[in-house]
C-alpha cells in the first residue's frame, strides 16, 4: 500500500518540528553553560549532529501535494 503524500510531509513536518525544538533547546543550553563559564567549550560534535538533520529534512519541507 501506498503512502499518501500529504501524510507523507505532515509526518516530516512533525518530526522536523520536534527536532527544531530539541536543537534549540541544545542552543539555550550550551548559551547558558557559555554565560556561567565563558571558559567553557562546546561539543562540537553534539551540535554538529543537532544540525545534521537540517541539511537533510529542510529540502523534504518543501514538499507540496
């Protein structure tokens, strides 16, 4: 069975959603760890891979049916 498309880039835009709220939470985090220890350093890798599904969902939002 098929899947219907706008269900299709509803669930995308779900899943992207809950994602952005995750990322930026991952931001407000590592800002505040930043202002009480300017010292500190960040994971790159962890935001790197917070950022990773941008580059692969954000095309897919553009979807329309």
């Amino acid at each position: 069975m098929e899947s219907d498309p706008q269900q299709l880039v509803m669930e995308i835009e779900r899943k992207a959603t809950r994602e952005t709220r995750k990322y930026l939470a991952s931001l407000l985090e590592a800002d505040d760890r930043l202002r009480k220890d300017p010292k500190c350093l960040l994971n790159i890798n962890e935001i790197e891979r917070s950022c990773a599904w941008v580059s692969h969902a954000v095309p897919l939002l553009n979807i329309r049916t």
